[in-house]
C-alpha cells in the first residue's frame, strides 16, 4: 500500500457507497484540506461530505 493511500486512511473516519452513484465520506474533525480534495479526486463529483466526526488522537499525533 502506498504512503498517500496510508496517509488518507488515517484521515477518513467512514466511507459508504449509496443510490445513485454517490459516495458517503466522513473524515476526521482535525483532517487537513488536502484529504478531502483527494477524496473529490479519488470518488469524483458525487463524493459527499457527512460532518465530521470527532477529533483523531491517533492522526494528531502522526501529525
């Protein structure tokens, strides 16, 4: 496994795939903007975006 797919993992609390072609994404209170432009990216225009779940220690501290 790559370096940045590790790297966005940490970051990503939940990832769903729902009706119509949407995907669910709920990251990290604390993830940086780069993760959710990569998930825009990677799952293109039907990424949505639930709020977000608390902070990750574990991320902070990789950090």
């Amino acid at each position: 496994m790559s370096e940045n797919k590790r790297e966005f993992d940490r970051w990503v609390a939940a990832i769903s795939r729902g009706g119509l072609g949407h995907v669910y994404v709920r990251l990290y209170q604390d993830a940086p903007t780069w993760v959710r432009d990569m998930a825009v990216n990677r799952y293109g225009k039907g990424t949505v975006f639930l709020p977000a779940q608390r902070s990750c220690a574990r991320a902070s501290v990789a950090a």
